[in-house]
C-alpha cells in the first residue's frame, strides 16, 4: 500500500511538472512567435504595398514566396482592402502564383480545416473561374465550409450562381440556412429573379427569402411578394409583408392593407408597421380601424404608423376622442413617445391662439386618456394637471 | 476495531478526493474537446457577420438595479456600447432608496410613458416606466422592491423581443459578446432555450470607457486564487457538461434565455439564493419532463467581466450564500437524483454535482479532522498521511494547470511573469484557501440566517472605481481595478 501510494506521488508529481512546464513552454513560444510573427507579417505588407502603388505585377517576389502561408495572408488581406483594375491584377497575381488552383483543389479533396481555409481564401480572392468549385462546397458535409463557399459566391455575385445557392438551402439545417440567405443578399438584384421564383415555389426557407428581398429592395420581387402574402405560412406571411413595406410600391398597399385582416395578430401586427413604411394616405382609415384591433402589438403598431403617413398625425390627435378606450390609449401613447406632446406642452406659452389652443387641447386630451403624469414630469405643475382633467379622473 | 475503522475512513476520504479530481479531469478533457469544436465555428463560421445581419435575433438585455447610483450610468452606456443589430436595454430599479432612477433619467433624458404590459409572470408592482427619449433603445422600470429575480421577471414582462439577457449592473460586457452568445440561437433556434456565457474577473485589468481595454493579473492572493476558480469552472467544467447537455448553471451574471421558455416555467424564483441554478434545473426538468427536446449550452467565447470580492469577509458572505443556494436546489430537485425520466442529467450531471459539490466539504472537512487525530493517535503513520495529503494537493494542482492550458486559446497572461503567477497559485489556492472555503460551506449548511435576495458585495461601479475605492489607480485615462470592494 505505501508502495502504491509512493508510485501515485511520484507520477502525480510528474504529471503536475509536465503540464505546467508545457504550459510555460506555450506561453514562451507565443510569445517569441507572436513578435516575429507580427515582424514577418509587415514585411509582406509594405512589400506587396510597394509592388501594389508601383503596378509590379510580373515582380519576382510573387513566385518566391508563393508556398508562403504568409505571405498568401496578406496577399488575402490586400484583395479585402483594396478594389477596381489593382484588384483584378492581383487576382490574375494569385492565379498566377497558383494560390486559385490549390485552393480549388483543397476545396474538393482536403480534410476539414483545409476545405474550410481554401473556402475562405477563395471568398476573399472571389475569381469567377473558381464558380464551379464553390457550388460544389455547398454540398459539403462542414457547415463552415457552406457558410464560406456562399459568402465566396456572393463577393463573385454571379447571378447564375444564384439558383444553385437557392437549391442548396433547402438542405441545410436552421442555422446555415440563415447564413446562407445573409449571403444571397449580398448578390443584390441579380438575386431577385431566381428568389422570387423560389419564394413561389415550396421551399423550406421561403421565409427567409422573403426577408431577404425585402432588404434587398428591388421592386421586381414586389408580385412575388403578394403572392406570398396568400400563403398558408403564417411567417412567410409574416416576412412578405415586412419586406413589402421595404420594397414594395404604391400596387402593393391594397395588399397589405387587407392584410390588416388577417386571422393571426403577428400577421396584422407586421402588416401595420409595413402599410407605415409605405406612408400611402390610403392607409389612413385602415390604421385608424386597426387602433381598436383585439392585440395590443396591432394597436400600437397602427398608431406608430399614423405618425409616419401625412394626414395620420391629425388622425391620431382625433383618436383621443374614440369611443374604444383601448384605441384611444394606442393614440395617447404614440403621441407621447413621438414628441408631440411635449412639442404641445411647449405651445402652451404661445402669443399666438392658432398655436395654443390646438396644442391646449390635445394637451387636455392626453390628460384625460390618463397621460397627467407624463406632463407634471415636464415640469408642469400638478394643480395645472388637476384643472386642464375636467372630467374628474385622476391624474396617473 | 477502532484502528481499522478509522484506518479505512482515512482511506475513504482519499479514494473520494481522487474520484473529484479525476471527475474534474474527465470532464475538463470533454471541455477540451468541445472547445475546439467551438473554437473551428468561432475561426471559420463568420461569426461576425452576425452583427450586421438581419437574421440576428433581437435581445432584451435585462438589468435589475438596486442602490446602484454609483455605476448605473456607465454601466448602461457601457452596454449600449455592444455591438448587436437588435437590442433594447431594461433597466429595472428594484425600490432603489439612492438616486438611481433620478441619475438615469437626468443622464438619458427619461419621460414617464404609459407602457403596456403583458404580465406573463407575478412581480410587485411597478410604479412607473420610463422611455429615453434619446436615439437609445432604453426603457426603466421603477417598481417596488421585490428582490433580483423579482426585478429580472419584471423586466421580462416589459421586454417586447423573444430572447433576454439577465446581467448584474457592474458588468462590463464585451462588445461581441451578445454576437458569439446568439450565435447558438441562431444555430438551433427551436430547441436552444438558454446560453450561458463566460464571466471572467476583472480585478486587475484596466478599463477604458466602459469597456476592458488591458487584462492583467491582480495582486491580491485573495483575488489571484478568485481568477484560478473562474477560470476552473467556466473553463474546465462548463463547455464539458454543455458538450454533454448538462449544463448545470447559466450563470445570472451573464445568461440568455429564450423568454417564452422562462415563462412557460413561472419564471426566477424569489426564494432562492441560487435563482441562475435553480432556472437552469427548472428549465431541464421542464423540457425532460414534457420529453421535449431542447439545448442549454455555454458559450466560451460570450465574454463578460465582473469585479470578484477583494477582502476575505466580503468573499465568505458570497460562497456561504452561494452554497446555501445550491443547498436549497438540490433539495428542490432531489427527485431527479438518478430519475431515468430525466437522462443523462437525472443519471450523471446531477448525481456528479451533489456528490462532489455537496457533499465533497463534508468529506474534505472530516479528513482534515480524521488524519491528524489518526496520527497523533498511531492508527496513520506520518509516511502515509503526508504522501496522502500531497496526493490530494497535486491532483487539485493539476486540475487547475489544466484549466489555464484551457483558457489560453484567449491569449492573456502571456508574459512570463504572468504564467509563473499563476502556476504559483494553481499550487497555492490548494494550501489554505481551499481548506477555508471548505469551511465555509460546512458552515453554510448550519447557517441560517434571513433571506438576502440582493448580494451584499458592495461595488463602486464600472465608472468610478477609483473615486469610491480609494485604492484604485488612474492612469492616463485608464482605471485599474485593484480594490474595489468594501
């Protein structure tokens, strides 16, 4: 036993002096490589900057330290900084060089960290030639990879590439898909078309299409976008009318305004937010209707869209008189957290009756919808509060 | 007879300290491994990207404030700071009696707005709700004082996004934490219902502008053996149990949670003094319960810094509270003791946790009674009590080396000096320090006193530590946080 016991001492001891010795000799190492490293590293900098100002693109320095992990680093890091005719010499440099090729050929043969690195690269080199290669990744079992082959085809931003990115959606998991939409956004309109195509069609990711034609902006989505707000799918519904208030035009506000109709409050909630985006006068009666729907989030959503659309301010002020309490709250809060009723409260002290007497009455209003609190904290004074209430109510 | 009971109870008391530590280890060699899976997605998935995405979801960071006047200001600008496409700042006063509500409403230009509330949980009642009128998404809740969970559970009934993050007011956020943190929603939004984050200290490192612009060792042993424990337990523990879907804690210093989760479940709860461990098992329990499938996971790479205790009073009141509150969770849940119903938590991570967190001082406590009585009265012989105890030093040694191996895909503490600092205190936080935190909980099963639901650690605030510490040092712009406690 003690036998044992001194065994178990002298390995733990060991144990214990190898694992803070290697943790010492790692703390060492980095520190000296990180110094050389950074050394190495702004070499390459200001020799490819030079070569770069002076439009060397034959020089020999790009053959000599071609296998340089390096040396590609910064070559990388050039093809993100700089744009136009130098950018394309350099591309032309790096095939050249045979950077395009081995990647090319990682991408399709190497193990994990290699294919997830050359999808990188390729991303940052983003040659049109490599097109192929990176549809092939879309299909590769590493998410990362995926995730680097979309962002290369989107800095390429080849429409052709498009449909194949929109093929290999469908097939990825929750996460990846949202990464893979974030990179067709990057296609900007050439990836309309075959979206919009997508989005009428029953992909599994319609919705996040959807959202991203919205936030690319191209009209030429917008019938596609109507279509969708037919859909079953109450989040397609959803997106479709969020990216309508971004991208559609003056067709679509029928569309969303029926919308407003919708069986589900999200649906009408979004829907409202969308009709005050669009700023179409058209909206006006409709958003005044929503101010009594059954979900706050409609309500709210609806007056903070009256305050958007010309003619929805006045419609918000009068709304303080309707009969649906609920209604009348939605516009009282609106109208204070838009500043219009602190621009009131300062018209108060108004020579001129044309200015104080309509912001003396909205000020009352608010009062009475329950707002006191919000005008004594303005500095008004309570008793003030108490005479402008009338009604008899007490000041919140 | 009595020289072979106690001769075996010495026994027993080893054969247990080394089934600790070589659980310690097996699960920080599942860390390892779950910290460079992460570590690949983190290098190679685009993260950053993230923070300019539409498809980010919006977060509600919830900030439950009491007496904070001193930090609430900083502490809110420093959050604003983050960067994150969505987010809404929550304020919670929980009946302040300084003039926390009054610095923020002066500094953020607040007005009193009639704010709709869906009261999805229970809370005191809430007095007031205040709007920035600042191009700043931040709200106040003034309501009276009802305890921090009751104050995180308010500030999820006012949150309007689907994810929250509960945050203590002297933490100091780092700017992509949010990002690395949502990542994981991202990733498996249906089933991922909390993310828990990395709290690292902070004692030691300077800040700038609300955010950690050197990290340094401190000096204070009390400290230094603070950052060896942060770094075992959030390093070498967590990412293993979260690789094995047993996260045990999100810590409520620095956790996201997906609000419909927390409410289906009732929300924090106010009787307890551990309210992060007791969510988190509630929410495993829940989901284990109704055989759904859902991810609690812990994210290396989410960021936070927080000031730990700087004097040894300050720091026993917090690990007697802290093992009060495991004390009172594992009560509440010794049902799923080895309950198959709830898999792999009910059947390895929670056994783990009681046997060696609950009961481990106990045991620890009775060796250090047992082997020097077993001495003293022949039935041990010194030549193998000291081997003995040396044994139990080394493998506490050697779990803590391996958790700063683990911490250093970070690079701090890179400086020779540094890495001896901390070998030197990897060793030493097993010469003393731990034998009075055993001691500490051991008192903490007999103490009693009445409940505290807001700690009693009392910090200067991320802005003005070296105005109400006295000790803190300014240079050139720089605060450095030496002592920041009192």
């Amino acid at each position: 036993m003690t036998e044992a016991i001194r065994y178990l001492l002298i390995g733990l001891t060991a144990t214990f002096g190898v694992v803070a010795g290697s943790l010492f000799v790692v703390k060492a190492i980095r520190r000296r490589l990180r110094g050389r490293l950074r050394r190495r590293k702004n070499r390459f900098i200001d020799m490819i900057g030079e070569l770069v100002v002076r439009g060397e693109w034959n020089a020999r320095v790009f053959k000599r330290y071609a296998s340089d992990p390096m040396f590609r680093e910064v070559m990388l890091e050039y093809l993100r900084m700089i744009a136009g005719a130098d950018r394309q010499h350099l591309v032309e440099v790096t095939r050249g060089m045979g950077m395009v090729s081995e990647y090319t050929g990682e991408l399709r043969g190497g193990d994990r960290n290699e294919r997830v690195r050359a999808a990188e690269a390729l991303a940052e080199i983003a040659d049109p030639e490599t097109l192929p290669d990176l549809v092939f990744a879309l299909a590769d079992s590493v998410p990362e990879v995926r995730i680097q082959a979309a962002a290369a085809l989107a800095n390429i931003g080849e429409g052709r590439a498009v449909k194949s990115l929109l093929v290999a959606l469908d097939k990825q998991d929750e996460g990846s898909a949202q990464r893979l939409a974030d990179a067709l956004y990057g296609f900007g309109s050439a990836a309309v078309e075959e979206s919009a195509r997508y989005l009428t069609g029953s992909g599994k990711y319609r919705p996040l299409v959807a959202r991203t034609l919205g936030l690319i902006g191209d009209i030429q989505a917008e019938d596609a976008l109507i279509q969708a707000l037919d859909s079953t799918d109450q989040a397609l519904r959803i997106r479709a009318a969020a990216a309508l208030g971004r991208a559609g035009t003056p067709r679509s506000v029928p569309y969303l305004l029926e919308l407003l109709g919708d069986d589900q409050w999200e649906v009408r909630a979004q829907a409202a937010t969308a009709v005050g985006r669009r700023m179409d006068q058209r909206g006006v009666p409709w958003l005044k209707r929503a101010l009594s729907d059954g979900a706050w989030w409609v309500r709210h959503n609806a007056a903070a869209s009256l305050v958007e659309i010309p003619g929805g301010r006045e419609a918000l002020r009068l709304a303080l008189d309707h009969p649906d309490p609920y209604a009348r709250d939605a516009a009282a809060a609106v109208l204070l957290s838009s500043g219009m009723a602190g621009d009131a409260m300062g018209d108060l002290t108004s020579d001129d009756p044309l200015v104080r007497n309509p912001a003396m009455d909205l000020v009352m209003k608010l009062i009475r919808a329950g707002k006191g609190a919000f005008f004594v904290n303005e500095g008004m004074p309570p008793e003030m509060v108490r005479q402008l209430h009338h009604g008899g109510q007490t000041v919140r | 007879m009595v020289d072979s009971l106690i001769r075996w109870i010495n026994y027993l008391v080893l054969i247990y300290v080394i089934l600790m530590e070589l659980q310690i280890l097996v699960v920080a060699v599942a860390s390892f491994i779950a910290l460079r899976r992460d570590q690949f997605s983190q290098r190679h998935g685009r993260i950053r990207d993230l923070a300019t995405s539409d498809t980010t979801p919006p977060i509600s960071i919830i900030i439950p404030a009491y007496n904070e006047e001193a930090g609430i200001v900083e502490s809110v600008r420093s959050t604003a700071m983050l960067h994150y496409p969505r987010l809404e700042i929550i304020v919670v006063n929980d009946g302040s009696t300084d003039l926390t509500v009054q610095r923020l409403v002066e500094a953020f230009d607040m007005v009193p707005i009639d704010f709709p509330i869906r009261p999805a949980i229970d809370t005191r009642e809430i007095r007031r709700i205040y709007k920035s009128r600042l191009p700043l998404p931040l709200v106040l809740v003034d309501k009276e004082n009802g305890g921090k969970s009751d104050a995180i559970n308010a500030g999820i009934n006012v949150s309007q996004y689907p994810y929250f993050m509960a945050t203590d007011a002297d933490m100091i956020i780092e700017t992509d934490a949010l990002i690395h943190a949502a990542r994981h929603f991202i990733e498996d939004r249906a089933r991922t219902v909390a993310v828990g984050g990395n709290v690292r200290p902070l004692n030691g490192s300077k800040v700038r502008s609300g955010s950690v612009s050197e990290v340094d060792l401190p000096r204070r042993p009390i400290e230094m053996v603070q950052i060896v424990e942060y770094v075992r337990s959030f390093l070498a523990a967590r990412p293993g149990w979260s690789a094995m879907r047993s996260l045990l804690i999100v810590s409520g210093a620095f956790g996201i949670f997906q609000k419909r989760a927390v409410t289906e479940v009732g929300g924090f709860r106010n009787d307890h003094l551990g309210e992060d461990m007791e969510m988190t098992m509630r929410l495993h329990r829940h989901f284990l319960k109704l055989k759904q499938p859902y991810r609690i996971v812990y994210a290396p790479d989410a960021v936070a810094w927080t000031e730990v205790p700087t004097e040894w009073r300050i720091l026993k009141k917090q690990r007697i509270r802290w093992h009060r509150g495991l004390i009172q969770v594992i009560w509440q849940y010794k049902g799923m003791i080895l309950n198959p119903r709830y898999r792999q938590v009910g059947l390895v991570a929670w056994p783990a946790f009681v046997a060696f967190e609950f009961v481990a001082p106990m045991v620890e406590f009775l060796g250090w009674l047992i082997v020097p009585v077993s001495v003293a009265l022949g039935y041990v012989s010194l030549s193998i009590a000291v081997p003995l105890a040396l044994i139990a030093l080394l493998l506490g040694s050697i779990n803590s080396v391996t958790s700063l191996f683990l911490d250093d895909r970070f690079g701090y503490f890179n400086k020779a000096g540094q890495t001896l600092k901390l070998l030197f205190y990897s060793v030493v936080e097993n010469l003393g320090p731990r034998q009075r935190s055993v001691w500490w909980r051991v008192r903490a099963m007999f103490w009693n006193s009445s409940k505290k639901v807001w700690g009693d650690m009392q910090r200067a605030g991320v802005g003005n530590l070296s105005v109400a510490t006295g000790t803190s040092q300014i240079e050139s712009g720089e605060v450095v946080i030496t002592a920041s406690s009192n």
